[in-house]
C-alpha cells in the first residue's frame, strides 16, 4: 500500500522524473534486446529446443517494444548507452559461455538471473507507473515467468551432470547483481522503487528458481550468500 500511495504523488512529467526514467527504461529495453540475442544464441546451442527458444526471443522483441512505445507516452529519450554499460559484464559473461559451449551458464544468466532481474524490477514498478507502463508491464511480467520456466525445466533435467557449473557460474555472475542495483537506486528512488524491496524480490524469486531446478536449502543459502560480495 505504501508504493501504491507513492505513485499517486509521483510527477511523471518532472524533469528530474523524466531523466531518472530515460535510464531505468534504457535499461529495460536494452534488457530485452539482450534477452532476444541470448534466446536466439541458446537455440544454436540446444538446437532440439530452438523452435520454443525462437517463440521466446519473439516475446522479448514484443516487450521491447512496448517499453519503447512507454517512452515515447511521457516523451523521453532512453539512454541507451548508459543501459549498454549496465549490461556489459553480464553480456560478455554469457558470450564467452556460449563461444565455450557452455549452455548450463548461459541459461543461469538470461534465463535465472537476468528473468529474476527482470521480474523483480518489473513487480515493484507497476505499483508506481504512470497508467500506460503500468499496463504494459503487466502483460510482460506475466512471459517472464514462462522464460524463467524454461531455464528451470531443463536444469532440474539436468540437475546431475549441471549442478557444478551452475555453482560455479553463480558464484561468478550473482555479485554483479548487487553492482547493477547499486548503479540503478538513486534513479530507481526517484521512480518509487527502494532498492530493498527490488532485493527482497529477486532473491525470493532466485531462491525458489534455484529449489525448484533441485538445490536444498543449505546450498540456496551459500550460493545466495555470493550476492553479498557485489553489495
């Protein structure tokens, strides 16, 4: 009820509004895109998925662009190099897995971390968008879930011979998180959103990612622990 509240005394038209919003929607866009890149590329690598990976990037070109077009409504430019910096130690991570071969990292970083990013940001914004993000945002966290479901159907598949690999991308890529949410509070604040609650709700949604493709509680708890060293 308190970020429902806030959004009522938000000035999306503000200056100061519109320039936090051109880099949180940067980013949001620029995430897409990645998303989009990252699918079409794990279809190459798992090529008896690629026609479901193929549906899934076309779900990201769509979100994409509906984000564009919340952009557009308040009149503002994204700043997508900023958004492209965010990315980078994310992207290159996932392009040296899978230049490796490497599917089981690859699917940890787009379809674990950067979907639990993403649905995340997505559930703490909606309570303080203005009414047209709002409605987009919506219709895209409800796909988010389903791409979250595809990395987790086949790492609990493959849960024996990943397990290790998984530990060890998690223990590389998880502390990049806490950077990327330190880079993005102040302009997150601005548009509502505590940096504590956009924690809460990652970790929730990376833990329950991570027990249901087959890890216990003890080793959740470890591999969560790692976040802590980007924070």
């Amino acid at each position: 009820m308190v970020q429902i509240a806030a959004s009522l005394e938000l000035n999306f038209t503000s200056e100061t509004y519109k320039d936090a919003y051109s880099r949180i929607n940067a980013i949001v866009i620029e995430g897409e895109q990645e998303a989009h890149e990252n699918y079409i590329t794990l279809g190459g690598l798992l090529p008896e998925s690629q026609d479901e990976l193929v549906k899934l990037a076309k779900m990201e070109q769509r979100h994409k662009k509906g984000f564009e077009a919340c952009a557009r409504n308040l009149t503002v430019t994204p700043d997508l190099d900023f958004a492209k910096e965010f990315f980078a130690r994310l992207h290159e991570n996932f392009q040296v897995a899978a230049a490796a071969g490497n599917v089981v990292t690859c699917l940890l970083i787009q379809s674990l971390i950067i979907e639990c990013f993403a649905i995340a940001a997505y559930n703490i914004y909606i309570p303080v968008a203005d009414a047209f993000a709002r409605k987009i945002t919506e219709g895209v966290v409800k796909d988010e879930y389903m791409h979250l479901n595809f990395g987790e159907v086949w790492l609990h598949d493959n849960f024996e011979t990943a397990k290790t690999e998984l530990q060890t991308a998690n223990r590389q890529n998880l502390p990049l998180v806490w950077k990327m949410l330190n880079n993005v509070a102040k302009d997150a604040k601005v548009l509502g959103m505590e940096k504590d609650a956009l924690i809460e709700d990652f970790m929730i949604a990376y833990g329950e990612a991570l027990n249901n493709i087959g890890f216990n509680t003890g080793e959740i708890m470890r591999m969560s622990a790692y976040g802590l060293i980007g924070a």
